[in-house]
C-alpha cells in the first residue's frame, strides 16, 4: 500500500486527529493502528528549498544587472551601446520576453508538475516584456512625458498572456500595471502635480484598491476567462487598499512635504482611526468566514497601524526606557493573545 507522504506537522495533525477519535471511542485501537502505519513522514521539505531557490537565482539575477554599473570592464562594454537605437533594444526584448513564454508555456504542457521553474520562465518573460514596452516608450513618444498610453499596452498583453497561459503570476503583473496605469494618468491630468480631484495618491489608491476588491468579490467571476484569477485579484486589491490607507493615516491628503510637516498628527488621527476599524473589520471577518487572505492580511495591518500610532504619539513624548518598555509589553500582550488563541485551537 502506498503511504501518505506528511511533514511532521501535518503527521502530528493527522495523529493528533486520530488518537482523539480513538479517545471518544469512535475508531478502535486496532484500527487507529493500522492508519498510523500509513503514513510516513517527508524527510525534507524539497518543495520549499525549490521555491526558495527560484526566489533567489530570480533576486541574484536582479543584482547582477545592478552589478553591471559598478564595474567599470562592464561599463566600457555597455557604453559602446549607448548609440544603439532604441528599437533595437525593443526588438531585443520582445525577442526575449517571446522565448521566455515559449519555453514556459512549453514546460508547463510537458511537466505541469515543475511550478516554480515554469512561474520563474513566466516571471522572466514579464521582466522582459517590460523592458520592451519601456523601450518602445522611447521610440515613439521622445518629446513628451504622456507614457500611460504604454501602461496600457503593457495591462493588455500581461492580461492576454495571462489567460492564454493561465498564470496567477503574470496576472499579478497585469494589476501592478494597472495600478502604474491609474498613477500615472492621474498625474498627467494634473499636470503632474499630486492631487487629482483633490486626493493625493495614497487617497487615490485606497479607492482604486477598494473599487479592485469589489471587482474581485462581485465582478470578475462573471467574467468567465478572468474568474480563476478572482481569487489573486481579492488578495492584490486588498494589500493595495490596505497599503495605501496606511500611508495616508501617516501622511493625511497633503501633497506638500512642508505643509505636512507643520501639521500635528492628531490633526489626521480620523485616518488612523479608519485604518485601525477597516484591519480589525478585515481580521474579524476572515476569522468568522475562514477566509485566511483576510485574516492574515487584516490582522497584519491591524497590528502595523497600532505600532504606528504608537510610535507618532509617544516616541516624542515620553522617555526612551519607557518607550521601549511599553513596546515590550505591548508585544508580550500580543504574543499571549496568539498563544492562548492558538492553545484554544488546538
């Protein structure tokens, strides 16, 4: 018979499961004996160590070409480029960007199973077809600073090539796009100022991540090629608004750095206070649905939003000792809170 391959924490689970059962006379030992002995523990989590792995040759590889600037071989190499047209480089980069998606699109036909190395093929083809539109950009619009028209393009072939490929990652490309979309056309109908209709942009992205949420929730799953992405759409509008509104309890709608700064923090306290009701009705509303995404994610900012009231109204105020003190039990308080949860839980 083949067994169960478990990590020890879900052997532990599944034991723990079943010694309960046992325990309430719902299954014999005999039994609980025989389960047992179907399940073998996983020695190493290979699984992990691959996405990890791909993590970092895909962040290395970032910092190699971050690299290339510091050396000066490097640079004399790269400079016998600078007179290159820029189509080049596009053509380049679509070239790049249509190997990287065939060689992906290919593996995931012939080994589905290969996930990560598949999504960093993906992953890469999304860098590079980033750096073609960048380049593109520059061929066509050389003598004015209205580049959103690219954005766009860029939203409709990551949204294309995402549903040709039925990849949750380079949907993720198409909402941070859409996101730089609706930055910079805002700014460019406010001559590049930071208000547009009178909201800065972390008040405009508080309502942009609150308008994609509900596409998410009420929306997409009517729209059949996008609806196995309504799920990555939930998380991405979530962290939006949830970002953005932190920033703006932070910084209130000001677009002026000196006007900011005369401005005492209580005097945009109802932004926090909001920040702090939305996490918490966020938190409390995935504990009761079981919706993890919300709960995490609710509970995270919940927690970010106290400490960062904490640190703008008493870091100032009080001694430094005491400051940290507080800090101290405050975190001590919070990790019982988790305990005895997690006590009751289990």
């Amino acid at each position: 018979m083949k067994k169960l391959d478990l990590t020890k924490q879900e052997r532990d689970v599944v034991e723990n499961a079943l010694d309960h059962w046992q325990t309430s006379g719902l299954l014999e030992t005999s039994k609980i004996e025989e389960l047992k002995q179907t399940i073998d523990e996983r020695a190493f989590e290979w699984k992990h160590l691959a996405r990890y792995a791909f993590w970092i040759a895909l962040v290395s590889l970032i910092f190699a070409v971050f690299s290339l600037f510091a050396d000066d071989a490097l640079i004399r190499f790269v400079e016998r480029f600078y007179e290159t047209p820029n189509i080049v480089f596009c053509l380049f980069f679509a070239g790049l960007a249509v190997l990287f998606y065939f060689l992906g699109f290919r593996n995931k036909k012939r080994y589905p199973e290969k996930t990560f190395s598949n999504e960093t093929l993906m992953l890469a083809g999304s860098f590079a077809t980033a750096a073609c539109i960048g380049f593109l950009g520059q061929v066509l619009d050389r003598t004015t600073s209205h580049y959103t028209l690219f954005f766009l393009l860029s939203i409709i072939i990551y949204g294309v090539l995402s549903v040709k490929l039925n990849s949750k990652l380079i949907w993720v490309f198409t909402l941070v796009a859409l996101g730089i979309w609706f930055g910079t056309e805002t700014a460019h109908h406010s001559n590049w100022g930071f208000k547009f209709w009178g909201m800065n942009y972390p008040l405009r992205f508080t309502l942009f991540g609150l308008l994609l949420t509900t596409f998410a929730l009420w929306g997409q799953e009517k729209i059949k090629p996008l609806k196995p992405f309504q799920s990555t759409s939930y998380v991405v509008g979530l962290l939006y608004t949830m970002i953005a509104l932190w920033c703006l309890s932070i910084f209130g709608n000001y677009s002026d750095f000196d006007a900011w700064t005369q401005v005492r923090q209580y005097h945009i306290l109802y932004w926090g206070i909001l920040a702090i009701l939305l996490s918490l009705g966020l938190a409390l509303y995935g504990m009761k649905t079981k919706d993890h995404a919300s709960r995490d994610i609710g509970f995270v900012f919940f927690i970010l939003n106290l400490y960062t009231r904490f640190v703008e109204y008493l870091w100032d105020n009080i001694n430094r000792t005491i400051f940290f003190l507080l800090l101290a039990g405050s975190f001590w308080f919070v990790g019982r809170w988790a305990e005895r949860i997690w006590r009751k839980g289990k």
